[in-house]
C-alpha cells in the first residue's frame, strides 16, 4: 500500500496530461496504416456511463424488449472415430443452446452473439460446474448460474441485458458433455470443436438470422471462440475471446516447461463434466479420455517441441495454425496480464500473427487476473503485485459500449470501422494507446548480472537470488512488453530447467518471470540430449509485463530451475548459472502524457468475489 501511495502523484501526472491529448485527438486518425473513423480511446472513456452497477453498460438501453428464452437442441455430424459411448443415445450427438431475441419487427434480421461452454446449468437438473450445489463447484456463490434458458450469471446476462435490446440475439452454448448436450465431454479435443462449428453454423442459418455471428467468452468460454475460428465458417464474422488459450499444449507446456497440470488437466481438472450418477455418465466415456493422461506424461517427458509427437491429441488442441489458415473474421483480443490461470504469453507473438495475415485485429490488455475486464467485484480482490495497485482503474466501464461499437461494424455492417488499437495498462492503473502488442519502439537496456557462479537444484526454491541495484536514481522506468535473460548454464546431468523471476527489491513486488527446458537452449542447437558438463547459453523470454519502477528502487534477479506450478524437468539435475556469462535486457518505454487515458471510475460499492472459471 506504500508503493501505491508513492506512486499517486505520477498517476495524477499522466491523467492530467492524458485529458490534455484528448481533446486534439482526431478521430479519423489512423494506426499503423488501419485507416477508421471510429472512436479513440479518448473520445469514448469521456462519455456518461453507468459506473455504479456489477458490470458495464451500453449508453443507451436498446428500443427493443426481450423475448423470453428458448431451448434448442442442434445435431452434430461425427466422424466414427469421435462417437464415443453417443451410440446409446438415438438421438444422435447433439449440443443444447438457449437463445435470447429480441421483439423486432416481422422480417427484421438479427446477428448472434455467443458464449459457449461446459458451464451452463441443465433445464432437467443436471449438476454441472456451473451449479453452486455441484460437487468440487469452484463458483459456489448464490448467485450460481441459471439454466441456459435463463440469462447466467457470468457473461449471459451481461450480453443479454445489453444488446438484446440493440438488436441482437445472444445464445448460450452448451459443449458436448455439458448442461443438455449429450455426446462425453472431449475437452477442447475434435470432437467438441465440430460442435461449436455446428453452433455457429445453426445460429448463422435460422429464419430470423442475418447470417453474422460473434463468439465471446472468457477462460474455456474464452477458448471456443478459438476453436470456431479454424473452420473458416463464413458465418463467424468476429470473436471476441477474453482470456482464453488458442492451443492446450501451448499452454500447459511452454518452451519445454511444463506445468504441473498437464498430465490431469482433462481427467481431473475437467473431469467431473457430465458425471451425476445416471446411466448417462457411460457417455463420458470419450476416446481421448484414455489418451489424455499418458500424452500429458509423454509432452512433460519428451519437452513437447523438442521431440514433437504427431499424435492427434495434442495436434487436434492446437487451435492456432488452423485460425491462422483458415479465418478471415475479426479479433478483438482481451487479457489479463495478471492472469494466473491462462499465462498472458498466450498474447504474443500471437497478436502480431494475427495482424501479419491482414486480420482486424484490437488488442486490451489490462492489470486484472482470470476475469472480465469490468467487474469490480473481482478486481477488488487482487493483492497490489497482482493487479490491485491498477485498482479501480482495471475497471472498465466502457467495455459495453465499445463491445457495441465493435458488433454493430462487423455483425451489422453499421457504424465506423473501430480504430484497430492496442489499450494496455501499466501495474500503477496507466492505460495508454499502442499500434501493436508487444511494443516495437521500446529501448533494449543491459544489465550485467554481478555475482558468483551458483548451483541450481532441481526442487522450488534451489536457486539464487542477485542484486541488480538501483535501475535509475533519478526517473521512474517503464518497463513494456517481455524481459530477456540471456543465461551462461552448464547442466551437470543428462537435463536441468531454469526460472528466473526479477523483482522489485524495494516494494517487494514481482516484475516478471520466465522458464524453460534446458533442450531448448539458444547455443549451441536444441538436441533431446545434453553431455553432463556442457556449457550453453539459454535467451529465456519472460511473459508479457507493463511495469513502473520508481526513481531509486532497487531490482533484484531470482534464478531457480522451477517456479510459479511448473515441475522440474525430466531426468533433471544440478546446474550451474554463470553470472559472468548471463546478460538481463529490460525493455524501456518513453511515452508522453498524450498516450495515456483514464477510463470511467468505478464508484459503487461490492463485496470482492472470487473469479468464476
């Protein structure tokens, strides 16, 4: 709390300087050669919102009522190899939706958004995550989700009550597995993914449909959109996926690293997905089910790109080269860099890959969690190391209405293009307006890593920490984007890891952290072996982190071979880091005060929740 207190009076600086730009920023102007007549960030946080309420609010509530919802279940053509234990059920796979319209006129045409995922209640009183009552529920809050014919607790009444109204039908999608759908729970696996395409297919094909159709969501919600985009259906005109994974391995499994659930994510993590004690649950009985948890074994023992496998469980949950190849919809890209759950190295380089195919692409990156970026309910609860320093200003109420501005261009083909930006947050509460993600203009500054050789075991906490001194006496440093540790190692058995972690001495707060498998290393060639007694050098990226380091502060580096849930790596064993041989590089930002901005401040009053899943 003294570090926030500290750093009030540049906060207030970059406010005030921000409220300046706005009023000569053009709205015509461009980005990057992205030409749009859309709202800047500026125009659009000045405005008149609700800032008192759970969630954000379009400015004006829509001229049309909201027709009470409808269940609807919509077939799903499976190849033999992904019928599972479906053949006890005549009716074939199937998935379940509940879709909300809105009274318009006769002929009126309506685009769809949707969320879709395992975590809506069943209308026939199957437990599922989603219920408080359900057992291991991780939400286990009154206010629990409603069956996916009522408006849910999560996103659905978000969506519902804010762009019904407007026009626009909202469906909330059950997985296969899950609420009403049949068919076992293949998470994230083939099977599942010709569901959502199935979906979207459906809602973008219905008398009352004009035939766009956006998929939103965050976490497993947020990972669908993903899975949609690698079909290329021509009805999937934008998602909209807020802290989501566009490929499992990728995610449980990072530059050879793997984190301790990769081998229990589907059996364990998910796994109570469609069990409730009915003859129903032999339908659970997917093929990947047996899978899941040797492949998870064999991507921890193999160091997933080292000794790639081309088996189809992993390669079928790799969502990315397929949205690369085959999706030519919109992206509107959301994060939490504070995110546990979902490690914000799921941004980059990802954003620009995006961009390079010539997508619209926008980019908000703000300082919260595995959370919507505007529930203060949530934000409340995060210590200041992990996003509560940003607190209330992660809050965004505008998100509604931008969120509309962004559906009305790419589902109705009304309204401006939006201006395809990145609005991205610093750890003190900045947000401020970038062209791309990571920032290409920062100023690569080396520090030298004073210190002696330390010895490196394989277990939490065998490393070494090192003082890295006072970054600037005289200025605070912004610091945007990924941090590089250049490490001098030598392995003194058959493979060892390395975690570094750089902090803030001074405040005590965590800056940024990376790993990585030591077969990945830089020089000399990644192989699957090491000689016991080999020197290489490893260039270890960090995940993506805006930070400001006071004028004084003191940074400190932590070199260890595990940290924040990843495992050891296989067949590991002692190492050496080599001070003399190891290179820190910060990625300085210079920004003026006309970069920054300040979103509508939350002023209401809410008891801090736990993020839902």
């Amino acid at each position: 709390m003294r570090w926030r207190a500290a750093l009030a009076g540049l906060l207030m600086t970059s406010i005030v300087l921000a409220g300046c730009a706005s009023s000569s920023d053009d709205p015509s102007d461009s980005l990057g050669g992205r030409p749009s007549t859309g709202r800047t960030a500026f125009e659009r946080v000045a405005l008149n919102y609700n800032v008192t309420d759970t969630f954000s609010h379009t400015l004006a509530t829509g001229p049309y009522e909201i027709l009470p919802g409808t269940g609807h279940f919509v077939s799903v053509a499976l190849p033999i190899t992904e019928l599972g234990a479906t053949v006890l059920d005549p009716a074939g796979p199937r998935i379940h939706l509940g879709l909300f319209l809105p009274d318009v006129p006769e002929g009126t045409l309506v685009p769809v958004i949707a969320d879709v995922g395992p975590y809506y209640s069943s209308t026939s009183g199957l437990l599922t995550m989603d219920d408080p009552t359900a057992p291991g529920s991780p939400i286990n809050q009154p206010e629990g989700d409603r069956p996916a014919t009522e408006p849910a607790n999560r996103l659905g009444r978000f969506l519902i009550e804010n762009f019904v109204p407007h026009g626009y039908a909202v469906a909330q999608v059950s997985v296969l597995g899950s609420g009403d759908a049949n068919h076992c729970f293949d998470m994230f696996g083939h099977a599942e993914q010709l569901g959502v395409d199935a979906a979207v297919e459906w809602l973008g094909t219905q008398a009352w449909s004009n035939g766009n159709v956006a998929l939103i969501g965050r976490s497993y919600d947020g990972s669908t959109p993903w899975q949609a985009a690698t079909f290329g259906n021509p009805h999937l005109k934008s998602i909209v996926p807020i802290s989501g994974l566009h490929g499992l391995r990728s995610l449980v499994t990072h530059n050879g690293s793997s984190e301790a659930r990769v081998a229990t994510f589907q059996n364990v993590v998910y796994g109570q997905f469609g069990l409730d004690g009915d003859a129903g649950d032999l339908q659970t009985a997917c093929p990947d089910w047996f899978t899941a948890t040797p492949y998870g074994a064999a991507a921890f023992l193999t160091g997933d790109e080292v000794l790639p496998t081309e088996d189809s469980y992993w390669v079928e949950r790799e969502f990315l080269p397929r949205v690369l190849e085959n999706y030519e919809g919109s992206v509107y890209f959301i994060h939490g860099l504070q995110d546990w759950n979902v490690d914000p190295h799921m941004i980059t380089p990802t954003f620009e890959q995006l961009r390079a195919k010539g997508l619209d692409v926008k980019g908000l990156f703000g300082q919260w969690g595995h959370m919507y970026p505007d529930r203060p309910g949530e934000h409340a609860n995060l210590p200041d190391g992990l996003g509560g320093a940003a607190f209330p200003f992660s809050v965004r109420y505008d998100w509604a209405e931008d969120l509309k501005e962004w559906f009305d261009h790419y589902l109705k083909n009304e309204g401006p293009k939006p201006l395809l930006t990145v609005e991205v947050q610093d750890n003190i509460g900045r947000w401020r307006v970038e062209e791309s993600y990571p920032v290409r203009d920062v100023e690569p500054r080396n520090l030298d890593i004073p210190g002696a050789t330390a010895t490196l075991q394989p277990v939490p906490g065998g490393g070494a920490t090192y003082d890295l001194g006072v970054l600037d006496p005289d200025a605070a440093t912004t610091l945007s984007g990924h941090l590089y540790l250049e490490a001098g190692v030598t392995a003194l058995a058959p493979n060892a890891q390395i975690y570094f972690q750089v902090n803030d001495a001074t405040s005590g707060l965590r800056i940024a952290f990376g790993t990585m498998d030591f077969r990945y290393r830089t020089e000399p060639e990644a192989s699957p072996t090491l000689t016991p007694g080999q020197n290489v050098i490893l260039r270890v990226e960090s995940q993506p982190m805006e930070f400001v380091v006071p004028k004084g502060n003191r940074l400190e580096l932590i070199i260890a071979q595990t940290g924040e849930g990843y495992l050891p790596a296989p067949t590991a064993g002692p190492a050496l880091f080599n001070p003399g041989q190891s290179t820190l590089t910060l990625p300085v930002l210079v920004r003026d005060g006309s970069t920054y901005f300040t979103p509508p401040t939350w002023e209401g009053s809410a008891d801090a929740t736990p993020p839902q899943p």
